[in-house]
C-alpha cells in the first residue's frame, strides 16, 4: 500500500499523540496539549504520513516542528514558536510501532524537507532543518540529508542528545547568455494565465460552477487565480473547491478598500464562497496571514486570512485558526477559461 504526504488536520491530532506516547519513554514525550499547540500555531510544520484510501486513510507517522530565530536548538528555542523565524525546530519524528522499518521515516524526512524547500521558492523565511537525536538515530537523519552538528545542550529525558542540521540552499542559476534572462522572464510573463472577474460572467456564478455526480454541491468549473492585473497566479486548480452560501465575514475594516477587490456584504447577511478541504495543501498557491486578533470566525474561533502567495494581494477569504476549511471569496478571484 503507497504512502501519500498531506499536513495533519486537527482531527488527526489524538492519533499523531497515540503514536508518540507509544515511540518514546515517558520522560520524553510530549503532552496532547502540546501537540495541539504545534498544530494550532505551525500547521504548515506538521506533516502526516498515511495509509489508505483518502477517505478511510491512517496516520501512520509524522514531522512536527516549530520555528525559531536561532541558529541553534536550545531549551527556548524548543519550547517557542515564532512566526517568520528562520529556523524550523523538528520536535518529533515518529513512525507507529506496526510500519517500521518500512522505510517511512526517512521516506517522511525526505518528503518534509522537499515541502519547505517549495514553501522557500514561495518566499517562506526557512532557512535550515534542525533536530536532536540519540546517537543510534544518527544514521536514519543522514539518509534523509542531516549532518551532525555535536553534542546538544538540550537535556530531554535522561539520555544525552545530539544535535543534527540540514541546511535550506537555493541553486544557484546557471551562467546563460547576456540577454536571454530577460528574454525568457518576458516569455514567462507572456505566459500567466487571465482569468475574468466573476462579474464579467452574464449569468454569476452559474456560469463559473458546475455539479458534479461525485458531490452535491457544484465545483468550480475553472482555475481560481488571484484578480491583481499581471499577477495570474493560479490559486486552486477547477474541480476542486465547493460552492457553499456561508455568513460573510468582515475580513477588513469597512474604512479600508483595495481596488482590486469587491467588497462583502455586511454580516449577517450571508455570501458565496469557495470552500477547500482538508488542507492547505490542496491549494496550489496561497498565503496566511498570522492570526487576526479580535477577529472570529462565526463559530467564534480566531481568523486566518487567504492572500495570494506570490503577491500578497487579500484578503481574498478566511480560515479559522488550525482549521481544516478555507474560504475563498467568489467575487474575489478570478476565473481562467
């Protein structure tokens, strides 16, 4: 049975602690309270590894991890999280007991560190992977590309640790010709998808959704992009989100408008939105802001905002903070033919 790589939900969170408490002494697990913390403030750090059809998947492993500002692990630096730091801080690595020696952990390691090399291309702050390891482990974190940095300050339980390093590079751009740099950028840019705005459609919304004999609901029938004028960033691919009548939600202050946006109806009154599940992995590019202070979802629970991760441009929807569904406007992307 194949393994498949998705960020690890919420729900997901009980089963992801079951195999930690199970893989280390008691000295040196973490607390489910814990976990619910990395979860909540890095979800993009904490990536599972599955079994199974999509529907009836099993976690079977993990990454988890926080960010720091130093360049090295210390007891500060594991027991933090702060946002836009350059060093991921690994807490734990863990496979269940059942699917060992399967290849899975190295296969997890190799996949995670791929996940935040393409989340740096994108314009996230990592700049290196850092983790503590027994001194039998040191192996498994070679194969996946760790170098040994030395003994760790880091006292965890009662045996000593080691501390292991892999740097995030960017490959320096090959020697090419005067001239054909710009030449390609200008191919590139010639390139970008355009999408039309949803109030270019004669007939709204029916026009931009379609239903589907797998759901109930309709799904978007094209590409969402991002609506900046030479931007065409592609969002979410067609077929992907749902389209569901939700509470709008006040995303900025009714003093604040953005030109390349439409506005929302004032809540309570409802509005159209594209609804995305299970994971911002589904997205095919997108930013998150840090959590909106004040600002709560109609559960009540603290907002995220949506932007476009090339260009910033939002808030173009909403997510709660640690949730599993992302809302994107409709009348705040556009749609490519």
């Amino acid at each position: 049975m194949s393994v498949t790589y998705d960020l690890v939900s919420q729900s997901d969170i009980d089963a992801a602690h079951t195999i930690e408490v199970a893989s280390y002494p008691s000295d040196e697990a973490a607390t489910l309270q814990a976990f619910q913390y990395r979860q909540q403030n890095a979800p993009e750090l904490f990536l599972g590894a599955y079994l199974g059809a999509e529907d009836s998947r099993t976690l079977v492993g993990y990454v988890c991890s926080t960010l720091s500002p130093d360049p090295t692990l210390t007891h500060h630096s594991m027991e933090t999280h702060v946002s836009g730091a350059p060093s991921v801080c690994i807490h734990s690595v863990c496979v269940s007991q059942a699917h060992r020696r399967k290849g899975i952990a190295v296969g997890l390691l190799k996949e995670y560190i791929s996940h935040l090399e393409r989340a740096r291309e994108r314009g996230s702050p990592y700049e290196r992977i850092l983790l503590i390891a027994h001194e039998e482990l040191q192996q498994l974190y070679a194969k996946a590309g760790f170098e040994l940095v030395g003994p760790s300050s880091v006292v965890h339980g009662s045996r000593p640790w080691f501390e292991m390093r892999k740097v995030l590079t960017q490959s320096a751009p090959p020697s090419i010709p005067p001239g054909l740099m710009e030449a390609l950028s200008a191919t590139s840019r010639s390139k970008r998808p355009i999408g039309k705005l949803l109030g270019a459609f004669p007939s709204g919304l029916a026009d931009v959704s379609d239903i589907t004999p797998d759901s109930p609901y309709a799904v978007n029938l094209f590409d969402l992009l991002c609506p900046r004028e030479g931007c065409g960033s592609i969002i979410l691919k067609n077929g992907v989100a749902t389209l569901v009548e939700h509470q709008s939600i006040q995303l900025e202050p009714p003093s604040q408008t953005n030109p390349f946006l439409e506005p929302l109806p004032t809540p309570p009154a409802s509005a159209q939105w594209w609804k995305v599940t299970p994971s911002a992995m589904t997205f095919e590019n997108i930013g998150f802001s840090r959590a909106v202070e004040g600002q709560v979802s109609p559960a009540g629970k603290t907002l995220k905002l949506l932007l476009c991760a090339e260009c910033d441009l939002g808030p173009l929807g909403w997510c709660e903070q640690g949730g599993t569904e992302f809302w994107l406007a409709s009348n705040r992307v556009s749609y490519h033919q």
